[in-house]
C-alpha cells in the first residue's frame, strides 16, 4: 500500500515518538503545516487502514523499577489457549501476550506472556498466578529472564530524499 506524501510525512514525524508537551498532535500538526484535526483525520484513517496499528505510551519500566522481566512460557491446550491467552494478558502485570506455533519436539510453548517485576522473586510469585489461572490446560512452562536491556523500536520509514 502506498502512501501519500501527506500520509507519509505524518508516519515520518511521528514514527520516534511524540513530543512531551500537553497538545502533542498540534505541535506536529504545525511542524508539518497542517491542522490539527486533519493530522487527527489522516492518524485515524492510517490505523483504520492497518498501516499503523497503535498509538501510545510506551515506558521505561527499568526506569519504573521494574528491573526483572520474565517472559513466561506455556504448553496450553490449543482448544483452550485463545480463551486463556485473553485472560492472561489482561492481567495488571502481563505487558503482552501472545500465541506461538511450537517447535517440537525441542520448544513444546504455545502461549507467551512478558512479566516485569522489581526483583525476579516477584516475577515468578507473578509467574505463579498465571499459572493458576491455566490449571490443568497447561501441561508445561518455563521462565526467561532478561540479562541485559535491548532497544526495541518498530519499523522505521527512512526519510526520503530531497
């Protein structure tokens, strides 16, 4: 799908993040010399149309002092691992959650949701409560924790020339 020269030039001042002032759409509405509301328009139009698929906050949750993170792994019933998997990742603590194809017979998980803690004890006491809410559906996990902080940024348009 293309974009037009309007539509792309909003994904390219937007695509690194907001500015941190109150009115953040107005500024970029006026660095792009467009009204706000048709910034609002094309943004919605854009997301309407998948080619962005979210707008939002995303912290530094080392900053937060959430300095353990696990991701959790699941061997779930796959008759069952759509209905959990919404569960799961609408608790408090879970940061995303999703559904993978297994590798067998070396990677029996299914089911993968990202859990922050201030320490890793409070990681696996979260571990924990998910599994219990998996009871007998889940047959297998296991616990993968960070050992260091990697940049993670979406794709990103690369300016065009001229």
């Amino acid at each position: 799908m293309k974009l037009d020269p309007k539509d792309r030039a909003i994904v390219e001042a937007t695509q690194a993040g907001l500015p941190l002032v109150p009115q953040p759409f107005a500024v970029v509405a006026e660095s792009l010399g467009m009204p706000e509301e048709e910034l609002l328009e094309r943004l919605a139009s854009l997301k309407a149309r998948g080619i962005v698929r979210r707008i939002g906050a995303a912290p530094n949750h080392y900053r937060l002092g959430m300095t353990a993170n696990g991701m959790s792994v699941w061997d779930v019933d796959d008759a069952v691992v759509d209905t959990l998997g919404e569960q799961i990742g609408a608790l408090p603590f879970v940061t995303h959650c999703y559904r993978r194809p297994r590798a067998l017979p070396v990677w029996p998980y299914n089911l993968f949701a990202m859990v922050h803690g201030a320490d890793r004890a409070e990681v696996l006491s979260k571990r924990d409560r998910i599994k219990d809410l998996l009871s007998d559906a889940c047959r297998a996990n296991d616990i993968l924790f960070s050992t260091r902080i990697l940049k993670k940024t979406g794709m990103r348009l690369r300016k065009k020339k001229g």
